[in-house]
C-alpha cells in the first residue's frame, strides 16, 4: 500500500492520526495580512472544525504535534510571494519528517499563484482560494485519495464567506464582514484582483450575526470591509453604513463598535454623526491617507485630495474630541519627488494621527504602478526613515495626553510585571490604545471581558500603564 493510499483511510483505528481526540486530524492555521485575512482563518477554522477536524492546542501548535498546517497567504507586499515559498519550503522538511502531515495554502497569494504554487511545491495537498473557503476539506480528502496536490480557486463569488462556520479566535471579541471585494482602481493595489469587485451582505444578515457573537459571549465587535462606508452603494442606500452603524447601537450587550477601514472619498457626514451620536460606536477612525501630495494621490487614483482629507479629520474632531485617528501612508510613490514627500510631512504634521502604518512603496505584478518609473531604493528608505521619525514624536506627543486621565479598558489578556510583584491584566480602551492596568493589592484579578476604569500613571511610546498607587487616589473600579 503506497503512503497516499495508507493516509486516505482516515478512520482505520490503527492510523495515529486518527487517535483519541484528534478527529480527522488536528490542524492549525498559521495567518498572514489583514483583519480580513484573520477573520477568513476563522472561517477556515470553522469550516474544519465542522468537517471533524480538532484545533492544535498551543502545545501541540509548538511542537508541530499536527496532522494538517494551513498557510493563509497575503499578497499586498512585493515580498508575499518569497515569503510563501520560504515558509513552504520549510515545512516541507516537517512533511519528510511526518510522511501524513498536510500543508494547504489559502487567501490571496494562491488566488493568484493558483497554477505555480502545486508546481514549485508539489507537498503541498490543497491550494484554495479567497472565495473556496468552504472546498478545503472536501480538497484535503481528495488528497488522501490520490496523493496529488488538489487545487480549487474561483473568481467569481457565489457563497460568503460570512455564511460559512466560524471558530472565533476571542470569545469577547469578534470580527464580523459587512462586505467583499473593492470597486477601486487604485494602481498600487492588488485586492481587486484576489478580492473582486465589492459585494455587500444584507443588513439584516449582517445584524443577526452580530446578535449571535453578543449571544455567545461577544463584548465587542469591528465591522469589515475593504472600503466599509462604501456598503449600501450597490442598494442605492448612500446611507445604509450609518444606519447600520446606529442599529448596532440598538444591540443589547454589545458594547462597543469598532469598524475598518473607510474610505475618505465617501466618507460622509451621516457617517461622523451615527459615530458621535450612537453610545457603544467608538471614536477610533483609520482613515487611510496613503499620500499628502495631491499630484501622487492622482497617480494612485485616490479620489480624494489632502483638502478633503484634512476636513474630514477636522469634521470628525469637532464632534468627537478623543476621537483616535490612525493611517496608511506609501512612501516613494513611482514618481515621488522631494516636493511630493515634503508635501506628506506637512499633511501628516498637520493631521496628527495617533499611529500610522507607513510602507515603503513595493510593486506588485499586474497592477499598473508596477510598470512605471521607481524611485531609486536608497531614496524610498532615507524618506521612510524621515517620516516614520515625524510619526514617532507625534505619536508620543499624542499618548502622553492620556496621563493622569482616567480610562475604560476592556481586559483581554494578562501581562505579569518582570520587575515588581505587581500583577498586570491589559487590554485597550475605547478608542483602541492598549493599556496595561495593574491591579491594586488585595483586588481580586478581572476576567477576560470584564471592564476596568483606571487612571494612567505613564504613556509609553504605544501603550499606556495604569499602576496603582496608594497615596495619588487614583481611580480604579472593575465592571463584569
């Protein structure tokens, strides 16, 4: 019996794959990207799970103590596909090791290296992509069978991702997809390509799930979508994202809102008043900038330019004075000048974002950016250098107004403190910097999900600490 043909039989008692508590196979899934490819591993996850597949508990993740590793791939960065294939090359050395061991690659690499990939690494038992979630099981027996990589990638959409089953990586804090896809053009990006073109759930569906993640234990949930605001457009609803903003408010037991990432080009003011007006919507915004000269936002088609931009951060700050901004920002743009980048230092001066995602430019094949003339790399490096030195302060300027205020964090995780005998639960407040509150002496320790509102003794560059001090009279009160 060859090796393929011994592995398909998943449930001969004797294979030890098959063994008490393993199920099907115990899996984990190793996730690159985005929020969106997280919450997909979630999908992935679930839809495992559903087929008698057991999650590797950390232990067994460590220990590649696994039957089945799913690579859920990225492919934003120019460096995506080596950083692939370099993973996948080192675990083929865990597949020789273990002859029963699956590996399968998912998400937006292999929507895009779908043929490649089963050729350069042919260990690999499934490739799937960002609409096949569903096939990956059906894929991975069809593996056992024959031996030979199976490979299923479609480009049109027929089934959300939203209906499939989910594992949910927090209990208190979930994900949930309002939509898929973009309709943009921008010429850097290749998420039309992996994603397609936007198609938008049913409100009604979209709220019922939201329901169910509060009914199953949910304090907080993030809306999704590649260009949220965007959502009710196709309904000829320009208004359907605000409204779902306020129905979530509507939500008994959901807490807190958070959403990502809007688009400024439709970024209304209905949108800024649901977030303002509507209790548990937070006031965190990533507004993504990508650029602060108008003459580059052309190049990229953003259709927006910095004036527009700076209004609706002032817009936004008006009616919500704590409101936390964050951004994207590219640097060395093909055809970026010093003008070009001297014009981003001032907007981002200008703007003051609590954090920013700043990226060296990087060309990814098929997207029109990619064929037009590039700044020289020693040049990309020294302005991303300079502009991330400007985010740094300000960011520091921005998070030292936090002292001596006092904060609701939701705890969701714990942190023990190396050099003191104070014990340290974390979290982030509402709108969304991490804080690391220490428990006063004789307090019982929160739960993951509890709130705690403390004063903060100390911003550090991108957190801030809460500890407990005795003479200052500080705050600290704890809600389950």
């Amino acid at each position: 019996m060859t090796e393929a043909e011994r592995a398909s039989k998943t449930n001969d008692p004797a294979d030890p794959r098959v063994a008490a508590g393993r199920g099907k196979g115990v899996f984990t899934v190793h996730t690159l990207g985005c929020q969106m490819n997280v919450h997909d591993s979630e999908r992935i996850a679930g839809v495992l799970e559903q087929a008698g597949y057991v999650a590797a508990t950390d232990a067994q993740a460590a220990d590649c103590d696994v039957d089945l590793i799913v690579l859920n791939t990225c492919a934003v960065r120019e460096n995506a596909a080596e950083r692939m294939y370099g993973t996948l090359g080192l675990w083929a050395e865990r597949k020789r090791q273990r002859p029963n061991l699956q590996i399968a690659v998912g998400g937006c690499m292999a929507q895009l290296d779908r043929e490649r990939i089963a050729k350069k690494a042919p260990w690999t038992a499934a490739v799937f992509g960002t609409k096949n979630i569903g096939s990956l099981p059906a894929l991975l027996d069809q593996n056992r069978a024959t031996g030979l990589p199976q490979t299923e990638v479609s480009d049109q959409l027929t089934v959300f991702p939203s209906q499939l089953p989910a594992a949910r990586a927090s209990k208190v804090s979930s994900w949930v997809s309002i939509s898929v896809g973009c309709n943009n053009t921008c010429t850097f990006c290749i998420v039309p390509t992996t994603r397609g073109r936007e198609r938008d759930r049913r409100p009604g569906d979209i709220l019922a799930e939201v329901r169910k993640c509060v009914d199953e234990g949910a304090k907080e949930v993030t809306l999704l979508g590649q260009n949220v605001n965007s959502f009710g457009y196709a309904m000829g609803d320009r208004y359907a994202f605000s409204k779902l903003l306020r129905a979530c408010g509507e939500i008994e037991g959901l807490e807190r809102v958070r959403f990502t990432s809007p688009h400024p080009a439709a970024f209304t003011d209905d949108v800024i008043a649901a977030m303002a007006e509507t209790p548990n919507v937070m006031h965190q915004l990533h507004m993504p900038l990508q650029s602060g000269s108008d003459r580059i936002l052309r190049a990229m088609h953003r259709s927006y330019r910095t004036a527009k931009f700076l209004t609706i951060l002032n817009k936004v700050r008006e009616a919500m004075p704590d409101a936390q901004i964050s951004t994207d920002i590219i640097v060395g743009f093909p055809g970026e000048t010093e003008e070009d980048f001297e014009e981003t230092m001032r907007v981002v001066e200008q703007a003051r974002f609590s954090s920013a995602f700043t990226f060296e430019y990087s060309p990814r094949p098929g997207t029109p950016a990619a064929s037009m003339e590039q700044v020289p790399k020693d040049v990309v490096q020294a302005r991303f250098d300079r502009l991330l030195a400007l985010q740094e302060r300000i960011t520091e300027e921005e998070m030292k107004k936090f002292e001596g205020r006092d904060v609701e964090v939701m705890i969701t995780g714990t942190r023990g403190k190396k050099d003191a005998a104070t014990k340290r639960v974390t979290g982030r407040e509402r709108t969304g910097v991490l804080v690391h509150v220490g428990v006063p002496e004789g307090y019982p320790e929160p739960k993951v999900g509890d709130f705690v509102t403390a004063t903060v003794t100390h911003a550090a560059r991108h957190n801030l600490i809460a500890d407990p001090d005795p003479k200052a009279g500080q705050t600290y009160a704890v809600r389950h």
